[in-house]
C-alpha cells in the first residue's frame, strides 16, 4: 500500500515538473518578446534621453532621476519611466503652473467665443493643446514601462517555474525509488 502511494504522489510531482516546465517556457517567451517589443517600439520613437543644459534646467529631483541614462536613446521601460515622469512631466507641470489639462481646458472651455479670440485665449488654447498631446506621450510611454515591468516578472516567474520544475523532478524521481524498495519483499522472519 505504501508503495502505490509512494507512486502517486511522485506520478504526481513528475507531471507537476512537466506543467512547470511548460509553464517556465511560456514566460520565458512572454519576457523575450516583451522585452523586443518594447525596444523596438521605443527605439523607433528615436527619442534621447536629456542631457547638459536640457538637465541643468530641471529640478534636483528631476536631473537625479535622469542622469543615468543622460544622451542614451530611450529603448527600455525605466528609461521611458524617467522621462515621462521627470522631463515631460517637469515641462507641463512648469508651462501651466501646476495646473492639469483637465483644469487648463475646462478654463478654456468655460471662455466665451470673443475671448478664446484674444491673445491671452489664444495661448490657453495651445496650452490646453500642449498638454493634451504631452500627456498622451507621457502616457504612452508609461504604457511601454508598464509592459517592460510584466516582462521582468515575467522573466522572473520563469525562472522560479523551472527551478520549482527541478525540485518536483528530483523529488519524483527520489520517491518512485523509494516505491520500488517498497515493493520489494523484505526478508521472511518466522
């Protein structure tokens, strides 16, 4: 009896090694292709990152957050993270003082025709204009630290998948030995 079971639980732990397995080399494809993805998609924005005067300009926050990838194209999340959060943001923040697009066009909304015609109206306009289409960008580029974020994780899970992969392996393989020494008569004492 203690063989039998000995047997299915290792049965069981072999096809948990398999699912493991599979499941290891789905992420591993998950994190690959994530990871191109969001190169290639950044790359070809062929935006760089700021340096010298662009970062002297900003705050001390914004230049710490920045400096490690000053003049290198931005082609990975992190770097998409920083600048969107440190330097479009820093720049939107600065040209609207601290107002936020929703705030900027519902002022600009509430202008009566001959007004939005003035000068003053007219550069609400293409305030609300800047930042509607600096937040998009900012957006989008979060967007593409959010994916790199799921593929490092994913990158990780697959590495925890195959060394769970390895321990359900070798304790299948250790316990299907034990059921056949279980399964072997054992000296006939009288």
């Amino acid at each position: 009896m203690r063989a039998a079971f000995d047997k299915l639980i290792s049965w069981t732990g072999l096809l948990g090694a398999i699912l493991l397995l599979f499941a290891g080399g789905l992420l591993t494809f998950a994190n690959s292709y994530i990871a191109n993805e969001v190169k290639s998609q950044l790359s070809a924005q062929d935006i760089k990152m700021p340096e010298g005067a662009a970062l002297e300009k900003l705050s001390a926050d914004d230049q710490k957050a920045l400096k490690p990838y000053a003049g290198s194209p931005m082609d990975t999340g992190p770097e998409a993270k920083a600048y969107a959060d440190h330097y479009i943001k820093a720049h939107m923040t600065a040209m609207s003082g601290g107002k936020t697009y929703s705030q900027v066009s519902s002022e600009y909304l509430a202008l009566p025709p001959e007004q939005k015609a003035t000068p003053d109206g007219q550069k609400m306009g293409d305030l609300r204009v800047t930042l509607f289409q600096g937040n998009t960008l900012r957006g989008l580029l979060l967007y593409g630290a959010a994916f790199a974020t799921m593929g490092t994780i994913a990158g990780w899970a697959a590495v925890a998948a195959f060394v769970g992969a390895v321990v359900l392996l070798a304790l299948g393989i250790l316990g299907l030995r034990h059921a056949k020494r279980e399964d072997k008569p054992g000296p006939v004492t009288t």
